[in-house]
C-alpha cells in the first residue's frame, strides 16, 4: 500500500469535511515473569518480562491505543486540500513521558495539493520511512513491534544520556512536525513515489528543542495487482528510505549535540492469500541502551549502591532486519510468522547485544474492521562479545517468551 | 434500567458506525467555609467543606463533567459487534492524581455478541456493581454521591497506606479494564441479567500495576412496566453484585498486598411520577481514611510538627445504605429527598465513623436532553466509640451542609 | 463581527444537535537568537528570543493550535438551548504550565435563550473584553498577540510572586468559569449588545482557587454594512469593557489577595476591502513581569549565585494600545500593518519598559477555510526611566526581529 498517499491526501472529489474515524487495541500479555538471574539486581523484576510501558506487571490487560480523529477536505469546494488530525488516548509510550498524558496529539497536517508532482504536507505527521511504522496500526499484523523498529527507531527521549529513571517526553513514534513535499506516479501497474521532508526532529513534542532539524528521504516503486485499493492492496512494494538530524542531550552535564541517523531497505508482497515483508535497518549515532542490569527504571540494587536508570549510547550503531510471512488459510483466518533480528551496538564490545525473536501469530478478520490477534514470541538477547565468566550472559538469559492477544476495532 | 445492555450493546441493526455524543456538568457549590474547630490544625480549612478534588475553595464554579464519545456498530453490515469510547474533558478525580489529566479514557470497549447468552465484552468499562455508579451520569438525580459511594466504591489510589499528599492516579470511577461475560434474557414483563467480569482491578490505569485481577459478579432482575425503554424506563429493579480484589501498596515502605472486597444489593423503582430507590454496601479489606485532622492534604499542623495526609485503611470493614425518593410535582419537575449512611472502619473504635447525609433536592427538565439540579446536604460525621473528651467530635462538627447547582446538557 | 452571538448562541432553528468542527495552526517561527548583551546570564540565550512556551529553540516548527470541538442545539426540537465545547491539543500556554497537557477543555458552555434579552450562558468561555482575545482565533489575522495583550491580558498564573521557574497552570487564554447574562438587540443597521459575567477568575482551571470571584462588563454597538454576517462580517463596531478581581498568590511566602483589574475601549472596521482595528488598554493590580534579566527560566547565572525565574508586579499599573491596518489587494490576499505598544509598570521606574512593535503581514486565503500568514515583527524593549548607565538597556537591545510563517486550517 501506498502510505504518502492514504496518509497524506483524499481521493479528488470524494472526501468529506470531516471524517470522524478511529480504533481502539485491546490487548492481554504475559510472560512467566523470569527474575533477573544475575548481577547487581539478581532476584529482582526483569524490565524486559514486564508491560511496556509502565513495567509494572508481568501480565495483565491493557488498553495499547484508543485514537479519534478527524480527515477531509476542510472546504469540499477545493479538492486541493486535506487535512488529518489524530489523537491518543490508550496507554503506550505516546501518552507518558515527561509531560505526556492521555489526548496526546498525534497528527496534525494539511496537505496542499495544487503543483503536479509536488504536493506539499505541513504539520505534524508519520515520518516517510521504515514500513513497519508508517504502515496504519490498524493493518500491521502483529501485537507488538520488532526489536529492530522497537530500539532502533521508536525514539525515546532522555535529558541526560545516563541516569534517568524516566522518560522526558512521549516516544516518537515515527513522526516529526515540519514540512514534506511528496507524490506518487501510476506508469502502468507500477507506482513510485517519493518524500522529501525537513522536521524539527523533536518527535510529538509539536515544537523543537534546538535549532537543528531532520532530514528524511524516501522512494518506493510498487506493482499493483488488479488495480486494487486502500491499505491492504494487493501488490509488490519496494522501498529506500534515510533520516538524519542531531540531538541535544547532556553527556556528564554537558548539553552536547549527537548524530542520529537511520536508513533502511524493504519490501513487501501481498496477493490476498500469501503475504511477505522483509526490511534492514541500519542506526548511526544515539542508539536506546535500555536499563542498567535490566531492572526497573528506578530499582535500588541489592547492595544499596545503583539505582537502575535508563542509557543512550550517544556514539554507536547498530543494524536490524525482519522476515515476516502471512498465509490466508480461509478469507478470515491468516497464519503469521516472523522473525526478526537486531545487533546493537556494534562499535564496542561492552554494548553488544544480539536480540533474536521468532513470532508465530495468528489473526482471525470478524469483518473488515475488526479482528483479533494471538501471538507468541520465542525472544533471546546475547552478549557473544563478552567473556563467557561476565554475569551479563545470565542477565540476558532471564528474558521469556511473551504470549499476547488483541482485539482491533476500527472506526 | 438495564445499563449492562444500555452501555454494553447497541440495538441491533439500527447502531450508526459511529454516533459522536456526550454530556458536560456544570456547577456551582458552596458551603460556610467553617473551619476546624480541634486537632493539631485547628483554625484551618477542613478539607470536607472544600470543592472537590483541589480543595482549594469552600465555593465557585466548576466544570464538574465534559465527556465525549462515540458509540456504535463499527462495521454496521455486521451488527455483532459494538463499541464505546469515551473521554473525560472536566474537572474532577479523573482528571486529577498522579499524571491524570484533562482528555482521560473514561470508556473503550468493544463487544461480541455472537454468542446466544454470553455476549463478550472487552475493554475499559464500568464494572457491574453498584445502581449509583453503574447507570449513566446523566440521569443521575443528584449532584453529588452518597458518602457511602464515595467513600468505598470511588477508589482512591495512593502509593503508600499513609503520608500520601496527593492521589497517585485518577479515580478509580467505577471502571476497570478486561472482559466480562453478560447478558439479558426477557420473561414476559421480567428481564433477567448477568455479569461476570474480570479485570486488573487498577480503575483507569488502563493497565495494570501487579499480577492480581479483579473478579466481578453481578445478577439483576426487573419487571418493565408498559415496555418503556432507554436509562429512564419504567420497571422495578431487584440487584446483587460483588467485586473482590488485592491492592499492591506501600506500608511502611513494604510494598504489601492487601484485601479489596466490596458487595452490595439494592432496588430500584420509577413508574413516571414515583421514583424509589434503596441500596446497602458493605466493604471490606482496603478502605479510603480521608486526610489526617480533617486538614488539607499538605496542610502544616499548627505547631509545625504534622503535615496532613491522605490515609487508606488496610483491613478494615465498613457498611453503607441509602433511601432515595423521587416525586414528579409535574412532567418537568421532579422533587428529592435522599438519607444515606457509612459505617465506616467498624473493627478498630478509633477508626469508626459514622457519616450521615440527608439531601433536599429538586430536578428542573428543560427537555429531554437539558436539566437544571439544586442540592441542599445536611450533613454530619460523628465517631460515637471515641472517649466524649477526643478532639475528634469537634473536627467532625466541623462539617458544614452544603449546597450545589448543576445544568446537565447532554448532546 | 459580534462575537457575544457568534460564540454564545446558535441560529434560531438552524443548529443540528451536534457539529463537529475545528481548525489547527502550524507554523514556523525564527530570530537570529542573540544571546543576552549584558547583566548576570550575559551571553545566554534570551527567553524573548525563543519560541513560546518551551523556550527551548529560536526556530523551528510548531503545531501551534489544533482544537477539536462541538457545537449546537443539543435537543434540536428546543431551539432555546444551545451549547459549545472545545478542547485544545495544540502546543501553546494553553496545553503547558502546572498540570496542563494535550486534550486541555478551552471551552464547555450552555446557553438557555428563554429570556427576552437575557440570555444565560454557563460554563466555560471567553469572557466578554478585549477584541484582540475575544474573537476567533481563525480569523485573528496575525500570527502572534500584541504586547499589551499578550502581557497584560494572557495571565500566567504563579504560585508565588517571584522565584517560580514554571508557570502553575494553563495561560488564562481570556477565558473564565461562570454565568454570563448577555444578548444583542438590532436597531436598522446597528447592533447593540451587553454582557455581565461573574467567574472564577482563575482561567482555564475550571474550578475555582479561592472564594473570590471576577466581574465582568462589556458594551458594543456596531452598524452592520449590506446586512453581511458571519465572522467576517462588514461593519463598523465601537465596545467598552472592563473585569475585576482578585488573585490569591503567595508573596515571600505569605499567602495575600492582589487586585487584578483590566479595561479597554476601541473599534473595527471592515468593508470587504479594507480593514481597521485600534483598542487601548488599561491594566491595574496584577502584571506579569517575565523573567529575570530576560533569561530563561531556570537558567543559572554566570556567577552562579542567581537562578532565573519568572515575577509577578502584584500592585503596578500598564497601558497598551495598538493601530492595525488591512488592506486586500486581491480577493485573496490581504497586506496587513499593525503598531502596538505597551508600558508596563508604570509606577515604579525600576519596573517601567516600553515594549514597541511593528507587525508587517501577508494573509493569503486559498479558500474560505485555509489561510496563510507571513508576519515579520520589529520588536523593541525600552527602559527610558532607568540610568543611562544600567545594564538593562542593553539586555533589552537584544531582543531580535521575528519573522513567522503559518497555516491556518479549519474544518
């Protein structure tokens, strides 16, 4: 599917004022709760084996996202224009943080539609890139995302690069506030599309918290079968994509710039019966580093000494893939497997970590807008760098697998 | 009424795909500001005689309740499934505690109604409990809860047993998030109902912050009178129901869990003109303790030794009732008269209060949709098991009655 | 345009029972972020230099406005009520400071019609003043406020007069909770309209502080040209307006009442081609005062003996005015020259500045609901009551030009 394009503008002469549309995702997790079997925290609560993002339990229900929001042509007389505007209410990364909360918005753009070749989208909106983020939630085909898109590309924001026991601000979520010119162009069954963007680099934060902006650059080329539509068309996408913009965070009390750059390749495959995606993803520079020991942003150590507080590796990299393969047993039942890959800070032996996670999922359609997931992830995290005596391999060991069921329902 | 179909289920095939609606309360209140006349923080305010949550006036203005939210059968060519969201946009416990804030998640469930007696509900909704919580704010005839309600079945969250100057989370508003299992069947004029529930036992979190569920049960029987129908149909209503739960909370420093049972039974009855309505409560295992002396939470006692805080009674019992009468004097006006009473920490004598309330109050419909509400509350506590000498009796003298005026719109 | 009806009131039998409507604002915003010339924080970045709220960057993107609301007759059969809620999710004072957040409710109001020339509002709304504040910011037709209005009649409310490096809750945003008689009355072709409120007097708090309340008058007449209407109507207007009240805020520690009174008169006038606005404003009690030799709140010193934080003049006097010229060259764009001033702290020399801007602007309407604006504002800072010699002068002379560029959409 073409995701400038069903994101970015309406179908000429067809949109209303204003759509009111949404969904929600429902969800239940669990893991057996594993406690961390090693280092400074050992017996304590594995900040892995808990529910993003409050970690506070192993299992439980959760409300994951519950979004309203309203797209059109704002004045129908002039297809030249649309709009789109979402909010957040469920609980995720996007509505705590800092001063996050509850009613977060989410996307606020208007796209101006009157140069051939070059429309132009103003506002606050999902960054061209990685599919597995600018796809709509409502079709993304598991519960939750891949360790690459997860440590890689989900940003989370922190004042200082060690220490923090919480977050400063909403995660990213693939967006940006600025300005996009895009299009995308029919040449028989084939489409392409570009998008060139400048934003604040700042995520949902609306406003930037420095004079550095992000670059962002994207082409893709898909055929499309039988002429189908919307955002699960049948067809062959392939796809490019970079972003690269300096952040501002304080290394030791000295506010510092920091390179952060991302690029990545893919393509997807879906023909109504079999469906295929696979994606690499490469980080340059501020890389996520988790919690000390794995404990619970916040966790005093057993000794009394540490407090577990969350890292940036400010100077690293990192590179990530994912298979991912779909089968339609019946129109409503399709069957899911994916496997995905991260190898995390590649630069120095300390911060290398290999995360590996097989899903196998399930996902029954009770109509075209609603469904039901069930997953279950195989996940492993290694140190292969490290020497065989380091309490890390035990740590890393503790993770568990995770089951998890949802239930979307679009508006 | 039945609000177990009413808020869980849509009227098959007659549901829009998404009916935006909601309500907004706005009020005046005021009581004589009297202040405490006893106890280390004699000669200042008493938090009881302030507006509710901030405690920061004895009188103004507020808007109580802004919610809005959609509902409706999200695929309407498929009329099994219905949703329900909602949001709370006003000023009261909701909004307010820990990182609440205007835009909360009120409501976002979604329900399966495939199966022929067991329709499935999933999601962030209103628990099956009490008459006074369970039906919708709009019809409610008063403006404010009996202090039986308030104090047991509006659960307040604190991190710690005492010392707490603040709420660490919204309300808990009668509200939990996971699945129940109900429905209602017909029996000439008697409709019959159930609802088994079970949730995270954590109010709007939408998440939750240990291991334990809550489990909820409830059994209503009504006899419809004239096949009347919507929240203010006529009929007879006979009901049961029970919560039972565990709380993770501080005491002490040790994070411990403890007990959270609550119970009920009441009636009700409306036949156009006469309205009735009864109910008893009882409660056991966590119960809310309000702030030390009667003071403000925060407040420095006198000789600057004590700073009032909000307390949690963690094994205590308790017990409530209330008698509500209605009387229709013409089709637009309706007269009130409501007793209620709260037994509250009945095991321990230093504990035991008992609170009164008789409310005088009278409801003006300006259609069907816009009513106007005056409240007059003759109020008092009293802790009969303490020594006649105890400062207590006069703090608890303190309280003053109170008097409120609301407009209910509901669009 | 009469704002009084506009805001207040639906047309008689026209009004569906629920429109959902709103607009955002993105825009772009840049200095040349000189760095404070002289005094404690010298070579520091000047808060007049940053964007607002965040103060964080000289330029860059923000999604300033995105509010979401509904309006109408709520029982459409009952064309005498009719009511207004707003909520806002954009970045601004309105969604920071204290425990504010995205999803902030702005407006919630009723009205009830019944009465021949004394229709009641209730709720939340903008309180009857100054034309810059009072009337729709869609069609406000620069980027930013005037001085006066922005220092005099936006209030930030503190906890304490000097020392807070934060403000404790949303901006006011001429906003206010309470009851509100007013109504219009025609007369040929002039319009003549009253509003009295009482409110809070706390802003957008919704709920009150303390016990005391505000007063508000306001007087308009206006002769309407060719019997246009709507928000951009033609006429000539003249209003007079006043508030009063007082604010609770803690003065070296001790909790005192301060006087907060504003008044204004001025005119517009708009034919379709070329538009004029003039109003002056008086201020007494209450001002705000920005922060410490213009750093940013927060900032340390060089010294690093001084922290700078925001103060309230809890007992000075200011007055603003401001001459604002449109001229439409095309149909579609319209050259805008506006002049305002403000002298603030008039009784003291110590607090005196004369603020002095001249806002140059282009608005292009690309239809009747999407705009463009480009402004460049010459800004100048003056303390012609203080010693030749004080440092003042020249960390005043830093304050830098601005130049904006914003997109405004309603739906």
């Amino acid at each position: 599917a073409n995701w400038l394009m069903l994101q970015g503008t309406e179908k000429p002469n067809q949109a209303p004022a204003a759509k009111l549309w949404g969904f929600a995702q429902i969800e239940y997790q669990s893991t057996d709760d594993t406690k961390l079997k090693a280092g400074p925290w050992a017996g304590q609560k594995a900040a892995f084996n808990q529910m993003a993002p409050q970690l506070d339990t192993a299992s439980g229900f959760n409300i994951r996202r519950a979004r309203i929001g309203i797209r059109g042509a704002n004045f129908p007389l002039d297809s030249n224009i649309n709009y789109f505007l979402m909010a957040e209410l469920g609980n995720n990364g996007i509505t705590t943080g800092g001063n996050a909360s509850q009613g977060q918005l989410t996307d606020a753009s208007v796209t101006f539609n009157h140069l051939e070749g070059a429309r132009v989208r103003v506002g606050l909106f999902k960054t061209p890139g990685s599919e597995e983020l600018l796809k709509a939630i409502p079709v993304f085909n598991y519960v939750n995302f891949t360790s690459g898109t997860d440590r890689l590309l989900l940003e989370r924001f922190f004042d200082n690069s060690t220490g923090d026991t919480a977050r400063s601000a909403s995660v990213g979520a693939g967006r940006d506030t600025g300005i996009q010119i895009f299009d995308a162009f029919r040449n028989g069954d084939w489409e392409n599309s570009y998008a060139v963007m400048l934003g604040n680099g700042n995520g949902l934060a609306l406003t930037d918290n420095d004079e550095n902006k992000d670059l962002y650059l994207y082409l893709s080329t898909e055929k499309v079968f039988d002429n189908t539509v919307g955002p699960r068309r049948h067809g062959m996408k392939f796809y490019a994509w970079m972003q690269d913009g300096k952040r501002t965070i304080s290394i030791s009390g000295v506010s510092t710039e920091k390179n952060r750059k991302r690029a990545g390749l893919g393509m997807t495959y879906f023909d109504g019966k079999y469906r295929l995606a696979a994606e690499y993803i490469t980080a340059d520079g501020m890389i996520y580093g988790g919690t000390s020991g794995a404990a619970l942003p916040g966790a005093l150590s057993n000794n009394g000494t540490q407090t577990s507080s969350f890292s940036v590796l400010t100077d690293e990299k990192a590179y990530a893939y994912q298979l991912d393969f779909g089968y339609r047993v019946q129109p409503k039942l399709e069957l899911n497997l994916r496997y995905d890959a991260l190898d995390s800070g590649t630069e120095v032996d300390a911060n290398y970590r290999e995360f590996r996670t097989t899903t196998l999922g399930a996902q029954y359609f009770f109509n075209k807008k609603t469904s039901a997931r069930l997953n279950y992830e195989i996940r492993s995290i290694d140190a292969p760098k490290l020497p065989s005596a380091s309490a890390v391999h035990d740590i890393l060991d503790t993770i568990d697998n995770r089951v998890s069921a949802q239930v979307t329902m679009v508006f």
